[in-house]
C-alpha cells in the first residue's frame, strides 16, 4: 500500500501531465486550425491549472513531507483535506475556465482556492511555530505563505473587474502582474529555497543564512514594480526598484557562494539526476535575475513587456526553467521518484524540450522587436511542446509501474 505521500507525488506528476496536454492544444491551435477551441479561455484554465494543480500541489506536499520528517507521516491526516482541497478547486478551474471564461463557476473556484491557501497557511504557520528547534528555513516558508496571501490581492481585483465588466487596461495588467509576482517571486521562489535551504545550506553559519534571507525578501515587494515600469513613478521609487533588483542579485550571489563552498557536503548525498536537474534550475534562477536587472531600464521594461513572446518567455523561464526543474530535483534527491531507465529518459527528454522550448521564444522574441516574422516557429514550438507533454507522459508511466 502506497504512502499518502506517494500518492499525492503521482497526482503531482498527473496534474503536470495534463498542463503539458493542455500546452500541446494551445500551440497546436495556433499552428493550424482548431476552430471548437477558445484559446483565451483555454490559456485561463492552463495557467490557472499550472499554478494551483501542478506547482501549489507539489509544494504542499512537499512542505507537508518536510513537516512530517520530524512530526511523523501522520501528518498528512492533518492535511489530508486542505490537500484535497486545493486539489478540488485546481480540478475546477480547469475544466470551467476553457467552458465560459471568467464567470460564475470559474470565479467561484478560483475564490475557494485562495480560501484554501489562507488555511494552509494559518494551519502550516502554526506547526511550523510548535517545532522544537527553529531554523532560517522555516523563515523562508514563512515568507512564502505571506506572499501566497498577498498575491490573492491581485486575483480578487482581477475578478472584481472581470465580474463588473469594468476593466481598465492599466488596471488590469497592474493587477495580473502583482498576482504573477507575489505567486512566482514569492510563494514559489519562497518556498523552494526554504526547502533547498534546508538541504543543501544546513551547515552554512546561520548569520549568514539570514543576512541572504534579508535580500530577498526586503526586496520582494519593491520588485513587483519591475513589472510596472511602463507606468509614470517618482524618482525616488525607481531608485528603490533598482535597488530591489541588486539586493535580491546580491542575495543570489551570496548563496551561491555557499553552495560552492560547501560543495564537497553537498555532491555527495545528492544523486546526478538531482544535481543536475538542480544545476540547471539554478542556472535558470541566475538568468532571470540578469534579466530583471536588465528590466530596470524603463526603455527595455517597455520593449520587453510590449512583446507577447518575450513575455510567455520570460514566464516559463520562471515556471518551468526555475520552480518546475527543482521540484522534479528535489523529489529525486528525496526519493520521492523512483529512477528507473524510463524515468530518467522521461525527465531527460522533459528537460530538454523546455530548453529547446526557451530556445525558440527567445528567437521569436529578439525577432518581433524587429518586426521580422520567423518561419516555421509555431510549428518548431509546437515541437517543443510536444517534447516536453511526451518526457512527462514517459515520467508518469514510469512512476505508476512502481
């Protein structure tokens, strides 16, 4: 009989299954002719879907694993229903998003599932605190339920407007950006370093685990204004976006000083797949920093923010790239996948159709700045898609063998 963790693992990898499914359907639209198929309202539910079925799934699970290393598995009765939950309402805006849109279902769900993460956090804060012995990385998760909660802001007034028909353009993109922002550059971000902390940086000299804390997380809110540059603000809050994008830089480079300080530690109780699957999101984490101090020059923040492709890129750079490679490295460094042959070709051929995926929105990208059309890119990332949902496909049937 499987663990409840083992389990909750196996619907993770199935919800990853079904956003890659989705993402084929999307660029399969927009490659040729699928004339039944809303793509606004389909790309509502898949980004809906990815955020609270895939990604705010395996983190709860994970966290809830981290707590009952040293509660005990009966933890996951606790959280069994906020789980199933969050699980409910994922399952909801992924079928009621692509059918109408933002309407009565689809906002309901969405709402619940914000109600959800207040509970999981109110609930995981409190066992946090009941912990014997206090650590940098419980500050980490912290942090990362108080952006989950802030970033509900940003939802609640996207669907007030959607709901009243009042929607203002700056308006509407100030509140999906401060949604995006807090979800990705808090709770995501928050939460995986929390649980990479913990692993990776225990012996690291808690004086300076806090001071990279600090970094990050005073910067966090003051970054959310990199997403809105293109609005008129005082000088004296640019200075203060400029200084938020160093600070969390800084923050990263301090870290990864750490990591390779520490690295004798480390490489031996990570096993290859994991190191590299978390080389590679590391890798990624460094060039969405580069690119965010780059987006402090208004005149690039309105270019880049001006081009759909630099956008999408930008943001499965994050979503994928960064928080999707680490978990997959995470739950193979804690054993919570099982490696087998047809694992480790699953999650190769996955990598590499992200990889290649990035590859061709960035060329998309620096082309639209020009005005040049590419040929043949819908179908190549289409390609990509189909890459990424058959490495998925590969993993799952591998996990459900075992």
């Amino acid at each position: 009989m499987q663990s409840p963790l083992q389990h909750y693992i196996k619907i993770a990898l199935l919800n990853l299954l079904l956003v890659a499914a989705i993402g084929v359907i999307l660029r399969y639209k927009i490659a040729f002719s699928l004339p039944f198929i809303d793509q606004k309202n389909l790309l509502h539910g898949h980004s809906h879907f990815a955020f609270a079925g895939w990604i705010t799934h395996a983190l709860m699970t994970l966290l809830v694993a981290f707590l009952s290393a040293q509660k005990g598995e009966a933890v996951f009765k606790k959280y069994r229903w906020l789980i199933n939950a969050n699980l409910f309402t994922a399952y909801g805006m992924l079928i009621s998003f692509p059918l109408q849109g933002y309407g009565v279902y689809s906002i309901s769900f969405s709402t619940l599932s914000i109600f959800v993460s207040y509970a999981f956090a109110i609930v995981y804060w409190k066992d946090l605190n009941s912990l014997p012995e206090k650590k940098i990385s419980h500050w980490w998760i912290k942090a990362a339920l108080l952006f989950n909660v802030l970033s509900s802001a940003g939802a609640f007034s996207l669907a007030y407007m959607m709901a009243t028909k009042n929607v203002h353009q700056n308006w509407y993109m100030d509140a999906v950006y401060f949604f995006l922002h807090f979800q990705y550059n808090g709770w995501f971000l928050f939460a995986c370093t929390g649980l990479a902390t913990d692993k990776l940086l225990s012996n690291v000299p808690a004086v300076i685990l806090k001071r990279i804390f600090w970094l990050f997380a005073a910067a966090c809110v003051p970054a959310y204004l990199l997403s809105a540059l293109w609005l008129p603000i005082p000088l004296w809050m640019y200075v203060i976006v400029v200084l938020a994008a160093f600070s969390q830089f800084a923050g990263w480079i301090l870290m990864v000083q750490q990591l390779k300080k520490h690295l004798a530690f480390i490489r031996p109780a990570t096993g290859s797949t994991a190191q590299w699957l978390l080389m590679l999101s590391a890798i990624a984490l460094s060039v969405k920093l580069v690119l965010q101090l780059g987006s402090t020059i208004p005149s690039l923040s309105k270019i880049s923010f001006g081009f759909r492709p630099i956008v999408i890129g930008y943001l499965h750079l994050i979503l994928l790239g960064v928080i999707t490679l680490f978990l997959l490295g995470f739950m193979t460094e804690e054993k919570h996948l099982v490696l087998n042959r047809a694992s480790s070709k699953g999650i190769k051929m996955f990598t590499a159709g992200i990889i290649i995926n990035e590859l061709f929105l960035m060329i998309q990208g620096v082309a639209a700045m020009g005005y040049h059309p590419v040929p043949f890119i819908n179908g190549a990332l289409l390609l990509a898609a189909a890459i990424i949902f058959s490495g998925i496909i590969l993993l799952n049937i591998s996990q459900q063998k075992t």
